[in-house]
C-alpha cells in the first residue's frame, strides 16, 4: 500500500471500531513501520481535523465521538481508485454531452472536478492525461432529452414526431417511457407505442419533436421488459428467434473470445484453435454489420438465412471493389 491507500485504511479502521486499536494491531493491518504510523496519524489530525486520541487505558487509538455520528472527513470518502472512476464520469459529461441536461448536471461537475484536483491524484495531471473517445456519436436535441427524461421520471406520456430511419415519412407516437438506454455513444428510449400497442425502441436523435402530456404513464413490468429488450442480441429488441453460430479464424480466436457480444453468448475453441460463438436474436440488422467488422476472418455457420444476407453484402461490397481487385 501507498501511503494515500494507508491513510485511507487508517480513517476505515477507526471509523468502524469503537473501542481503542493498538499500534501493533494498525501496523500489522497498514503493513507500516511505528514511524509510517505515526506520520499517518499526525497527517489525519494536521490536514483533515480528524479527531483522533490515545486512550491509556485501552492502550490504542481511536475517533473521539460526539454521540452516534459516523466521522467523515472531506477528500477521504472515496479510494485513489474510485476518484479516478469518477474522473471517467466527470469526462463523460464533460466531453460526450456537453450540452444535455447542463444546468441540472451542473452542481455534479463542479464537485467532480474538485474531487479529481485532489492532490493524490496528481492534481490536475490525470485529467490532463486521460481521454475518452467517442465514436459514432449522434446528439439529440437536448430540450427533446430533457422531455424524454422528465416523461420517464414523472410517469407521464409523451407525444412525439419521429422520422425512423429508411422510413420516408415523419409519423407521430404517442409513448409510455420504460427505460432511457445509453448503447454504443447513442441515446434510445424504450417504450410501449401507444400507436402501435407494442414495445419499441426510439433513437432520441431521430425524434422531432417531444411533447410531455399529463396522462399517466403505462407501466410495463420489469420482468416482461427483460424478456423482450435483454434476452435478443443487439439494440433491435424481442424475443430471440434464432441463434447465431460464428466460426472465428485462429487468428482472431483469442481475440473474440476476450469481447463480451452478449450476456447470454456460448463460446468454445474448437480443435484447429478457432472460435465458435453462440448468439441468440431476434432482428439481424445489427447483428450482421457486426459480423462483417471481422471479413475474412469470421465464417456465417448457420442459420442459413443469416449465411446468405451476410453473403449477400460481401458480394455487393465486391461489386464496387471489382475492378480494383482483378487489376
């Protein structure tokens, strides 16, 4: 342990121990020399006020308290590895949203960024050194976020226009938000459609306009949202109707077998060191364009009408290359 870590396991073991622990006891368990402890001790009550004593009679260390109160002292509340999580979360909304729900994220920004100036952190040096990359974002409009969020946390129906892509025209919903769902950079709102009696999934960037109604919200039982938005791969939703078998080259076997595709997926290595993957669907959309990131290196197994669709982009995908490659 760094003296940062010892320090924060020290304020642990006095804050959860009422009666007095020893120096040998604290030593044994901080794995520090009597000099580390007593640096330790005296940064504990010199920086952050905590109210450490000596009892003589029971021969340690403990918090002086008032009553019944915990002790919490600032800057001490998280490990130096959970501040760094929380730098991951301050630069989620600081790069990948900058605008959506701004002035109600407001007052968490500001705590974050004085957690990650702390100086166990290098100050403002890890901020400086870590990035976090967004790729294929589409950002909504952030009234139409806004809406969206209070709709789903007021219980209450909204009314929307949305443009579905490939759809020619605009239509008008009307929804009961389940569920905002943040997949692949991208904001989707579950929700049963009311125009269609049925549960879909909305792109919160293809949506037009966003309009809360004071009609109470269906509620759609968690166990049925699981079955019909969790048990299929994918964002495109329902229950799974087939099962997807992948072969893996060797070269990718490793590879493949490290990323979790789905929760539910059934992976092996077969005998010639590839890689067999298992997943359940229901819509092959994005299931294909996933398969086709890996070209050569990934074989359709079955079902066969998953077999020849993705057959069929490689061949449309050769006939714009054709010239190129028979030189």
């Amino acid at each position: 342990m760094n003296f940062c870590e010892r320090l924060y396991e020290l304020h642990k073991i006095l804050s959860t121990h009422r009666l007095p622990v020893s120096r040998q006891a604290l030593q044994e368990r901080l794995q520090c020399s009597p000099a580390t402890l007593s640096r330790l001790i005296r940064h504990l009550r010199d920086r952050y006020g905590a109210p450490i004593e000596h009892d003589r009679e029971g021969n340690g260390y403990r918090y002086r308290r008032d009553g019944n109160q915990p002790i919490d002292l600032p800057g001490l509340w998280f490990t130096p590895a959970e501040l760094r999580a929380l730098l991951v979360l301050h630069q989620l909304l600081t790069q990948s949203h900058p605008r959506l729900l701004d002035t109600l994220l407001a007052p968490l920004r500001m705590r974050l960024e004085r957690l990650i100036r702390h100086p166990y952190l290098g100050g403002q040096e890890l901020s400086r050194r870590v990035r976090i990359l967004s790729q294929g974002h589409r950002e909504p409009d952030a009234a139409i976020f806004e809406h969206t969020a209070a709709a789903l946390l007021d219980r209450k129906r909204l009314e929307i226009r949305y443009h579905a892509r490939g759809e020619p025209r605009i239509t008008e919903r009307c929804l009961s938000p389940q569920r905002l769902v943040f997949y692949r950079d991208n904001w989707y709102l579950d929700a049963w459609c009311h125009t269609r009696e049925a549960l879909r999934t909305f792109a919160l960037e293809r949506m037009q306009a966003a309009r809360l109604t004071e009609e109470s919200a269906l509620d759609v039982p968690e166990p049925e949202l699981d079955r019909h938005y969790a048990s299929s791969y994918g964002i495109f939703a329902g229950p799974p109707r087939h099962t997807a078998v992948l072969r893996f080259t060797p070269e990718r076997a490793r590879w493949v077998a490290e990323e979790l595709w789905f929760p539910g997926q059934d992976g092996e290595f077969l005998e010639d060191g590839s890689y067999r993957l298992r997943l359940p669907y229901a819509d092959a959309r994005e299931l294909i364009l996933d398969i086709l990131r890996y070209g050569p290196d990934v074989v359709v197994e079955s079902p066969l009408e998953l077999r020849r669709a993705v057959a069929e982009r490689l061949r449309n995908a050769w006939y714009h290359y054709r010239d190129e490659a028979c030189g």
